[in-house]
C-alpha cells in the first residue's frame, strides 16, 4: 500500500488556480466554490486532484471516467471497482493519501501543544494515563488522536463512533497501524491487513498535480 503527502503553498489567491476547477467532478467544484477562504479552497482542490492521479495511475481508469459515491457516513468510494479502498486527510498544508485493495484510514494532523483536556474527554482511561506519564506527550498525542481517526476511518463510521469507545495502545482491535511523523505533522494509516511495515510514503509536489490534463 502506497501513501502519498502533498505539502501545498496555501498563501497564495486562488485565482491562481482555478482554471484547474474542471479537472475535477462537479460535485467537488461545486463545494469549492462555496468555501470562503482561499487556503482551504485549494487544500480541497489539491485534494481532489491527488485523488485523481493516484486512482488513474494505480487502476488505469481514465480521471474523467471515475465515478464516486459516499457511504452512510460520507466515507467516499469509487464505484468503478468497489474493490478498491482509498481514505484522504489533511492538515494545515498538508494533504495525505493512502489506497489499496483493502479497507484503509489515514489521518493526518498538524502538531500542536497542549492537548491533554481533550485526551481526558476522548480518549479511554488508557491512553490518557499513557499520555500523563509520557515523556513527549504532544507527539504521543497526535499519534493516538491520528490512529483513531484512521481507525474510524478505515470503518467508514465516522463521527458516529466515540473515540474513547476503543482503545488503540491495547491491542484489542483487530486491524494493523501505522505512524510516521513528519516535519510538523503526525501521520497514522490503518488497515484490516495486519503487517503495515511495507507501507511506502512518498512526497509529491503540488506541481506534478496541477500538470494534469483531462
């Protein structure tokens, strides 16, 4: 299973990147239109067109050939072939991608100080002890906060489940995590399949989206 990180340049007007709106299905460009600020504009459009390449390189369905629909809990699928599993996350300015041929999440979180009332009120008693005596417990934040939002994520459950309904640091749940940390960022991909130590990430540039072509 492949994982892709985008780190876009959110600073700049939008403007400059509309002409690349058509690239992407109606329904998408519809809900850029309505967002208001321009650094969310293009993380969503940048997300949309990473979407894209990674399902036309991987399965050979042309972009403009690619049809989606969304599950109960808006978790997106493609319908061309429903045996294919993708998930996508970003933060702040940067944008991840995970696909393969079974049920996968991948979160992504930008990270921060000072989380430990949110651990307290989301995380099962577990967790947040580990994240009391822990020795770095920003990072060690990030990584439990990452795995569960991958772990939902890979269920396409969503919102709908409580985080501190499971417990990701006990071993109880049967699916396989992995997490990198990156520059500023924590990272968490989770699959039913259990070895994750073959996961590849790789770094794209904003660029190499922007030249597609439909």
């Amino acid at each position: 299973m492949d994982i892709k990180i985008v780190y876009a340049d959110t600073a700049q007007p939008f403007i400059n990147y509309e002409k690349y709106l058509p690239l992407l299905p109606e329904q998408r460009r519809e809900r850029i239109v309505r967002l208001r600020r321009d650094g969310v504009k293009i993380i969503s459009l940048l997300t949309g067109l990473l979407i894209r390449k990674e399902i036309s390189e991987q399965l050979g369905i042309l972009p403009e050939e690619q049809v989606f629909g969304y599950g109960t809990h808006g978790k997106p699928y493609l319908v061309n072939d429903e045996n294919y599993y993708f998930s996508v996350s970003h933060s702040g300015s940067c944008i991840a991608f995970a696909g393969g041929d079974a049920p996968v999440g991948i979160d992504v979180e930008r990270i921060r100080e000072g989380k430990l009332h949110i651990a307290k009120r989301f995380f099962t008693e577990n967790e947040y002890s580990f994240i009391k005596s822990s020795g770095e417990p920003d990072i060690d934040f990030y990584k439990i906060w990452t795995a569960k939002e991958a772990y939902v994520k890979m269920r396409g459950t969503g919102l709908s489940e409580s985080l501190s309904s499971f417990d990701v640091l006990n071993g109880s749940l049967s699916c396989g995590f992995c997490t990198r940390l990156l520059p500023g960022y924590a990272l968490t991909v989770c699959t039913e399949q259990n070895a994750t130590n073959n996961i590849i990430t790789d770094v794209l540039t904003a660029d190499c989206l922007l030249e597609q072509r439909v």
